[in-house]
C-alpha cells in the first residue's frame, strides 16, 4: 500500500488531538510542555507533507520558522517552570492557585 | 530590498535598534541603573511612533509583498509605539517601590512594540505567526517578571501554556488553509478565493481552526478563561500594556486575516463569530461586576471591550472596520489612562488595588480624580468622549448590515458596565480617605495622564477627523 498525503494528514490529526488531550488532561507542567511540542511538530508533518504533495517549497520554509519559535518557546518556559519550582516546590498544575475569582 | 522597502519598515527597524541599544545602556551602567534603558526606549518609541505617522499612507507592499504598507499598518504601528512608550514611563515608579532594577525590561518591552508591529503589517500568515510569536515569548517573561512573587510566576506560567496552546491551533488553521487553498498569502488567498465557487473541507476545518487560535488570543469567551489570571498576576504596567497594545495587534490581525483575505468565505463563521461576540460581552461584564479588585475589574471589561469589537468584525464592511480602527486607538487611551491612575494611587508596594484603596483619593487629588473620571466616562461610553463615538460607530455599521440583537446585547452591557465603573469614581469621590494618601506624581507620567485625557475629549468633540482618516486607512 502506497503512503500518500492523506495519510500523513491523518498521522499529523491524531499527532495534534494526543497534544491536545495532553495539555487537557495531564497534570505535571513538564509533561504539559511536552504535549504543546507535540501539537506544534504535528503540524510541522502536516506542512510538509502538504508542501510535497503541492511541490512548493513556501511550506517547508515554514517549518523552520516554527521550529525556531518552538524552541524559543520551550527555552523561557523551562526559565519559568524552574521559578515555579522555587516559588512552589512542585510541577503540578493543581497548586498553581493564587490567581481566582 | 530597495530604498522604499527601507523606508517602509522604518519604524521596525527603529524599534529592534531600540531593544538593542536599550541592552547596551543598560550593560554600560553595569546593571545598576535602569533609567539610562529607559531613556532610551522612551526616545527610542517615541520616533518611531512619529515616523510611523508621518510615512506615506498610500497603499503599497513591501518586502516582496510581505507586508502591507497601508494607513491602516502606519495609524496601528503609531498606536503600539505610543503602548510602549507610556508603560515605559509608567513602569520606573512601580518597579522601583517593588526593588525590580533591570534594564532587560525595557529591552524586551521595544520587542514586544516590535512584534506587534510586524502582526499588524504581515501580509502572510507565517510573518503573522512570527509576530505574534516575537510578542508572545517577550510578553511571556514580561508578565512572570516579578519572580519573587508568586502570583507574577504564576501568571506567566499560565500565559505560556495558553499561549502556545493556542498558537498551535492557529498554526493547524494555517497549514489546512495552506492545503485547501495553496498559499499562505492574504492577497492570493483572496485571489483564489473569488476564483473558486466553494471551498473544500480542509479548508473549512482550517478556518475553525484559525478562528480558535484568534479567539484566544483576543480572549474572547469560552477561550477567555487565561486571562483574568494573567492580567491580574502580571507586574500592573505590563497588565496596562497588554490589555491595550497586544489585544489591539491581535484585532489588526484578526481584520486582515478574516476580514479581508477570508471575507468571502463569511458565511462559514459570522454565526460562530457573532454568537462569541454576544457571549463575550455578556460574561466579561457580569463577572467584572462582583470584582474587588479594580485590576480585575479592569481585566474582565477588557474582555467586554473585545466583545464589542468582535460586533465590528462581524459586521464585516469597511466602515465597521475603520469604527473597529477608532474603538482601539479610543480603548489604548482610555485603557492606559485607568491603569495609570490605579499604579499611581496604588504605588507603595503595599497598595492591593482593591476598591478601598482608590475611597477618597480623588478628594485629595482633584486633577487626578478628574482625569480617572474621564477614563471611566469613556470606558463607559458617555459623550463627549472617545469610547462614546467608538460604540456608536461600531454599532451603527453592526445595525447597517442587519446585525440588531447583538447591538441590543451590546446596549444592554453597556448599562450594566456603568455600575462598575462608575463604582471607582463614587469611591474617589464621595468616599473619607483613609490612612496615609502621600504619593509622588513624576512630571512625565502625570503629563502622559494628562495627555491621553485630553485626547479622549479632543477626538469625543471632533470624532469626525479621526473616523475619516480611519476610513481612508482601512485594508
């Protein structure tokens, strides 16, 4: 059986949805991060594929830009992660409860 | 890149060298003073914004049709370097009485002025997301910047997470539009859109998509709930800085994206779009009405204000986009004004920004009372006043184009808004102050104050000069 675009599109969706409920459901702050990950390389599968299939290279330029704003991301997240882990001296997302109303 | 290009994104390049100069001032004065950052930054946006202004208006492209050199993108980039400008001189007074001394932040403040400014000139979803990613990360770090409090760190933390949650559903938009429709560029996107006689699913499931991921950053509701959080964890400057210049470069985007490039495929989500605008009208207004804090309460009417914005977009004509245009530049003024007058009042460090902090101030402060009383009468929406004319003018293009129930709804708000605005200038006025009521009031932040009055009462008595240029400007 041949891999063609839809496949790849349907590998990137379940790709986006496991982030999706990830961020959702999980509770650790680090795994959360790690599913947001997830939820922007999903989409990065799917602009390449869909960059191949149209044979353009716009799209895969795209992906360069969001690795590099991902990574960005992933770098002050951690910077604050590890101020809630001083502040708190926990990674679960329960404890973050100074802010209602 | 030839000399037009050059000249075209002047003001950017202003800025970055800005951010950058802002770094090195504050390396020069080995850390210990962030005032010489300031200045800078201070100088720095305030040329920009007077370049912005003053650069040819007539709509061409720049960068190989990367971005969009129209009077919409020179008035919005004035409006994000004037944001910029006033937190900067907003912010040493409330960092100094919360022992915060670093340069950084004023460096990362001309980003954030930066990134705005790229969002609302993009003419290609990827430049968008860049953008708006330049302003997220800076903003991310602006917001936990109070690492001593855990409040602050909260904020940003949760901020983060959101945003980049929702980043990610605008990026899927993107890459199932590029899929349905084969680009990335707004004025193609438009092209193949008025060629082609339906769109497919792909495409339609990316816009949703889209519309999510703007949703969020708008905060508009049910994808509102980070925000009260945020605006209330955050040091109150960057609060005052976002709630004004980031919710405007996301509506810039949000005009261009779905009111402009996408505008033919309006039927797919005017009803989504206008149900959202109902709802966020509602919710922000009822919730800010049981708040104690005024930072709160300021926090839930901006998410009230972005319902009545979104009528402007669901309304979808130019008119309603150069009044969405006016309800902005209004909102960025009346906004920082409030917030202004609460650091202000509430700059000791011990100060909650609860409604008993402001009970009498204005007795003591007449001047200051009266300008805070403009900035309520505003927010509110009582003539003669910029807020006044921004809700009159987006209503009145939400009624031409049949929208009435949401113009009922958004009257109705209105009223209700009253309450809890009106609520701060009882409490300043009619109120006995109570304890010590000693504040300094540097000459440049009063003037600011002062200023950003005056403006709001020249553009409610002469609403018509503005609303024009708006209409010249419009994409």
């Amino acid at each position: 059986m041949a891999v063609d675009l839809a496949h790849y599109l349907l590998l990137s969706a379940v790709l986006f949805g496991i982030g999706v409920m990830g961020v959702l459901t999980r509770k650790n702050l680090i795994i959360i991060l790690m599913c947001v990950e997830l939820m922007l390389n999903a989409v990065n599968l799917s602009f390449i594929a869909l960059a191949r299939h149209a044979a353009d290279q716009e799209a895969q330029v795209v992906v360069f830009f969001v690795l590099c704003v991902a990574a960005a991301e992933v770098a002050v997240g951690l910077a604050i992660l590890i101020s809630v882990w001083r502040k708190r001296g926990t990674m679960n997302i329960d404890a973050l409860s100074a802010l209602r109303g | 890149m030839d000399s037009g290009d050059f000249m075209g994104v002047l003001p950017e390049l202003i800025v970055v060298v800005t951010a950058l100069l802002a770094i090195l001032a504050d390396v020069a004065s080995k850390g210990r003073n962030p005032s010489a950052a300031q200045g800078v930054t201070v100088l720095g946006l305030a040329v920009a914004a007077a370049v912005a202004l003053i650069s040819p208006s007539e709509q061409t492209m720049l960068m190989a049709g990367q971005l969009f050199n129209d009077g919409f993108s020179a008035w919005f980039r004035a409006l994000f370097a004037v944001a910029g400008l006033a937190t900067a001189i907003f912010s040493p007074l409330y960092l100094t009485h919360r022992k915060i001394r670093l340069g950084e932040y004023y460096s990362l403040l001309a980003m954030c002025v930066f990134g705005m400014m790229v969002m609302s000139a993009a003419a290609n979803l990827l430049l968008f997301f860049v953008g708006l990613e330049t302003m997220s990360i800076a903003l991310y770090v602006l917001v936990s910047f109070r690492r001593d409090d855990a409040a602050s760190v909260e904020g940003g933390l949760k901020y983060l997470v959101l945003g980049a949650f929702s980043s990610a559903f605008l990026l899927y938009g993107m890459a199932l539009i590029y899929g349905g429709i084969g680009s990335l560029d707004y004025v193609a996107i438009g092209e193949a859109l008025r060629q082609s006689d339906g769109i497919g699913p792909m495409t339609v499931t990316g816009i949703g998509l889209l519309l999510v991921g703007f949703a969020f950053k708008v905060s508009a509701v049910p994808f509102h709930f980070w925000s009260p959080d945020v605006y209330e964890g955050a040091p109150t400057t960057i609060t005052a800085f976002m709630s004004t210049g980031a919710k405007a470069a996301a509506f810039v985007g949000l005009i261009r994206v779905f009111g402009v490039a996408l505008i033919l495929t309006s039927e797919h989500w005017t009803t989504a779009l206008s149900v959202m605008a109902a709802l966020t009208m509602t919710v922000g207004n009822f919730v800010a009405l049981r708040q104690t804090s005024v930072k709160r309460m300021l926090a839930y009417s901006s998410i009230a204000h972005a319902g009545y914005l979104l009528v402007g977009i669901v309304a979808g004509t130019p008119q309603a986009f150069a009044a969405a245009g006016f309800y902005l530049i209004g909102y960025a003024l009346m906004n920082l004004g409030a917030f202004g007058v609460l650091m202000l009042i509430n700059q000791r460090g011990k100060g909650d920004y609860s409604f008993e902090s402001l009970r009498g101030m204005g007795t003591v402060y007449p001047v200051l009372g009266l300008m805070m009383s403009v900035f309520m009468f505003s927010l509110i929406g009582i003539p003669p006043t910029a807020g006044f004319f921004g809700k009159l003018y987006v209503f009145s293009a939400a009624i031409e184009q049949g929208h009435l129930w949401l113009v009922i709804i958004g009257l109705l708000n209105s009223a209700v808004a009253a309450y809890y605005y009106l609520k701060v200038v009882s409490t300043m006025f009619m109120a006995k102050p109570e304890g010590d009521v000693a504040i300094s009031q540097p000459f440049a932040y009063k003037a600011v104050l002062a200023i950003s009055s005056l403006l709001i009462i020249v553009i409610g008595l002469f609403p018509d000069q503005l609303v024009t240029a708006m209409l010249r400007a419009v994409p």
